[in-house]
C-alpha cells in the first residue's frame, strides 16, 4: 500500500485537522466529532445545509462547506457512515432557526444515520429535512445502497440548494429546489484501477491490465459490466448514452455537465472525456451552459471519472450561476 | 498504458478542444497553435504575462489563463518544450502595447524557445522581458537543467505577477515583482511511481513496492536519492527540512505555503502531508499566512506530492491575497 499516511486509522483525524489548517477562512472543527461547519455557523435565519457520508471522496464533503453550499459536513470512516452523533452535533451546530436540510447520497448506511440523528435533532425542537441523491443510472441496486447510488451529481444539489437556502428562501422551498436538481441529474462513471482503504491496505477488487470497469460505484462497487479497455471517445459515449436514455432530453434543451475524476486520473484525460461529451450532446441538439472539470467526488485513489448531466430550468441557471465560496468550489 | 486517450499523438489538440469547451468565457485557442489565450485578448494598457511548457502538468498553464494572472499558456507536447512559433503567436495574440513577461521553467527547452520567440516578437516592435522559476531544492543540476528545476512554485509567480499586471503596473515593475517570488519560493517533491507518457506507452522509471523517489522532478528527472517508503509525517518532514535549510526564515517570518498533488495521490493524503507541514513550521515561529492545498503542477498520473514555501513581505502578501478568476485557480 503505497500512500501518504501515517497510522492508517487516523487517518480521517488528521485529513481533517490539514483542512482546518488549510482553511481557517472558511471551516472550523466541532470539538470532539468529525465534523466541519462553516466558521461562521449558526447563520442566523438561514436554512441550514448538512451533508457527508464515508470519508475518501475528498474534497466531497467537506471541502463544500461554505459560502453559498454546505454549512456542515461529516466525515464517517473511509467508506463508512457516519454515526448519527456526530451527525445529530452537525444539525445543532449550525442551526440558525430557519430549519437544517440534510442532502444524503443514497446508501443503506447513510439514510438510516441521517435519518436517526434528525429524529433526534427533532426532539429538540429542530426543524429537519432531507433529500436523497441517487444520481447514478448504471445500476439499479448494489452492495450498499437499495435503488440508484448517489455520486458526484450530489455536488450540484449542494450548489445549487446551497445558493437557494443563501437568497433566504424557506426549508419547505430549499427542499423542493434540492428535490428538483435529484430529479433532473444522472450520472455514470467507470474505473480503470481499484483503491484501497488504509485500514484494508490491499485492493478493494481486481482489473486485469487491458480491463475496466463501466458503472463502478464510488466505493468499488460493481458495475453493469467489465469490458476491454477501449478508446476515451468510445468510453465516454458508453456513458453518456446511458445517461441519455434515462433523460427526456429534447432538441434545445440546457444543460450542465460534470467530468468528475475519481483520483488518479489526470485532468488531461478528463479534458479529453469532455471534448466527446460536448460532441456527443450538441449533435443532439442539447445546449450545454455551463461544464465542471476537476475532482469533485472521488474514490480514495481510484483511476477512472464519472460524468454527470443536469437538465437545466431558469430557476437552476440562476442558482448554478450565484456565486460560490468553499475550499474547494469557488465561483465569482 | 491505462489512459482515457483516442490516439496517442492526439492527447494535447484533443485536450485543449475539451479545455476550450469547458472554459469558454474564459479562454480560446488561438487557430493553428496550442495556445489558449484570454477570451478577451489584448487587454489594452495591461502588461501581459505568459507561460507554457511541455504538457502533461494540468492545470499547469492553460488552467491559469484568466483574470490576475496568465494572458496566454503555450502547451508543448507531453513533456516536450513548444517551440518558438507557438510561443511568438502567444506574445503577439496578448500584447497590449505595455509589454510582456515570459514566465519560463528553468528547463534548456523552454529558456532557448522562449528566448528565441522574445527575439522573434521584439523584431516586431514587441517589448518583451522574461524571468525564469527555480524553485526546486532538490538537485542543482538535472536530466534536462543546469540549475535548478521550476516546479510548482511557478503557479505563485503567475498569481502575484499576475495580480501586480493587474492593478497595471509597468512591465520593469511586474519583472521586479515576478523576480522576487522567484527569489523568496523554494519547493521540493516526491514520487510514490512513476508516470507514463501516452506516445511512450511505458511508465519513465521504476519503484519497488515498498520504495519512494525523494526530490522527483515533475517529469520522473532523479531526485535526491530512493528510499524506503516512509510515514507521511517522516516524508514531509524530510522535504520541509531541506526547503528550510535554502531559506534564512526567521521567527515571526510570514509564509504561504503550497502541497500540491502530482495526480493520484488523493486530497486526503495532502492534507494530512499540510497538517505536519503547519506543525514543523509552526515550531519555529514561522506564521502561516495562506495555505493552497490541491492539484496545481501535476505529472501526468504520478503519486507523490511537493511542497512549496514563499517568504511573503507586505507587497507579496497584498498581491497573493488580490481576486483572480481563472479556471483552476478562483480567490474572491
């Protein structure tokens, strides 16, 4: 196992305390839990964003936490849910009165902490919701999730939630404008090479030298298929076309694009990806207003990406376009 | 060779399109030339600054093409140096009739190209200066430098540079500027395995398994010596010792500091590598003054990471902190 750690079970710990270092502007730690919140937090009146999940997929989520996106984020075990303590701290730490929207990815573990800690942030007298992203369209259930995974489409719901809860809107509207970004995003991805978790230290599945893997989960998880490897235009239309089917896209139709790396590859080659996918969609007469490159949800040190397309209304193009300021997504 | 590529020889043409589709208020490419350029070239009255180099160090340099900091980014080949004309084509697409500062890396390549396209441009009445990065304490001479290598510490030239060109000083002034992060920046990097590049089709050296290269250069150039993979905090210790050793930083000196990823190694191992950077440098007095944690130099899909250190004084600290909106690099 060749990685940058020390002890491979402190490793969240210390990831953390570097983000803190790194971004006293932006985040501070809740003493005792694995949790980021907004230095500023509680913002007064605002609805409040919460999200998180396994640790691993850096720079989701805490790297999303701040201005016009998440107000809190928790980091669980590498690949694992977080408990509903820190979550249930997260909630009442950043709570400014107007209600918490909690944005969960679609995993087993995940739904069934979050939804604990908002039963028992409820007791107290918290206003809570939450929304579940299940963006990825390759498989319909998989090894920790019931129904679609959620993957890096989850970054346009902080967005663009995030922007909404900033204008002052309500929890009930907040939800309803998050609700909107699940139901119009879908992703896929696929991986060329496994990762490996610290506390493992060996591979989490195997590829052999001319192989890869399409649909793969952003934790290892199986896709529709393994397949020789082949050209990045012949990927990346496997990909987008099975994203276009589960889309009711028409000729004139906006979009926004995401070409998420899962860690180890390059930006080149995620450059090269969104090259055929504007291709591939503007020859469909779909309008692409405005493209994501870079890392934004990835798999430890996973080399493959994920592409992700969100069906835009008015309301959406405002909100994507409000300016953003987070460690790791920042937009003028 | 696990690449998202097509053809081999296609990944920078084909990588510049995706660059251009995905960043289009931002840059274009100039026809013929993989150059991109400020969408809005010339900026009349505003010295211009441009840099370049071989490809393969995404985002370095196209991604920092944008306001407050590069005018144009020449993009060579893999790891080659472009050549001249590109380079001339850069300057003459940027020149706002108040002159241009070159921002060479110090390999042969670049300094005789880009040299060779100064004289070029000035025969057209061009007024053009250059300052070369070294900022690389890990070998005085390598495979393709006498002196020093420029590493990662380019990308805070063309951020102060950039921000002083902004705020519209005179070429002399932005020359004097760049020369003084060059002078007060030193960096230093590691390999956890080596890169392959796409034309190669074979990674450019060998790691055992349990073996790490310290002071790698970005192109696998031999560093320092080849050692026994080590804990994290060992390895950034061993590489901020030696960038310290080449600075006379005294208790109370301000600093910025940079880890950066040179492509697989995931955020969460840089952040931890930051947190132990904060606490040598915190034991000796030396303050913090900003922190960039990321993937700014990369190679191509290397593991390892360097660190960078910049001695700040008022001006530099002024111009770090300045807005800049470019597609890698945003600061509000």
């Amino acid at each position: 196992m060749k990685k940058l750690v020390n002890r491979p079970e402190n490793v969240v710990e210390e990831m953390l305390s570097g983000m803190v270092l790194a971004h006293p502007d932006y985040v501070r730690k809740l003493d005792g839990f694995n949790v980021l919140v907004r230095r500023e937090s509680p913002v007064e009146k605002k609805v409040a964003l919460v999200s998180g999940g396994g640790s691993g997929h850096e720079p989701s989520h805490g790297g999303y936490v701040g201005y016009g996106m998440l107000d809190a984020a928790i980091a669980g075990d590498v690949f694992t849910s977080p408990t509903p303590d820190p979550i249930y701290e997260a909630i009442k730490a950043v709570d400014g009165g107007a209600g918490v929207l909690l944005i969960v990815k679609n995993y087993t573990g995940d739904i069934m902490n979050f939804e604990m800690a908002k039963d028992m942030a409820e007791i107290d007298g918290c206003q809570v919701e939450y929304v579940v992203v299940n963006d990825d369209v390759a498989v319909e259930n998989s090894t920790y999730t019931a129904g679609r995974r959620g993957i890096a489409g989850t970054v346009f719901v902080h967005k663009i939630a995030g922007a909404k809860a900033e204008i002052g809107a309500s929890l009930e509207e907040v939800k309803v404008t998050a609700q909107k970004v699940i139901d119009n995003v879908r992703s896929m991805g696929m991986a060329l090479s496994p990762c490996i978790v610290p506390a493992a230290g060996k591979a989490n599945f195997t590829l052999a030298e001319d192989e890869m893997e399409i649909g793969m989960g952003i934790h290892g998880e199986p896709g529709t298929h393994k397949d020789t490897l082949k050209t990045a235009d012949e990927i990346t239309a496997q990909l987008v076309n099975k994203i276009l089917e589960d889309m009711q896209l028409l000729d004139g139709d906006e979009v926004a694009v995401m070409i998420n790396g899962l860690a180890s590859t390059p930006l080149m080659e995620l450059y090269i990806v969104n090259r055929r996918v504007h291709e591939i969609l503007s020859s469909k007469g779909i309008k692409i207003y405005k493209t994501f490159v870079g890392e934004f949800m990835t798999s430890l040190e996973m080399a493959g990406c994920s592409v992700s397309v969100l069906e835009l209304d008015e309301e959406l193009k405002e909100l994507l376009n409000a300016s953003a300021d987070t460690p790791a997504f920042k937009l003028l």
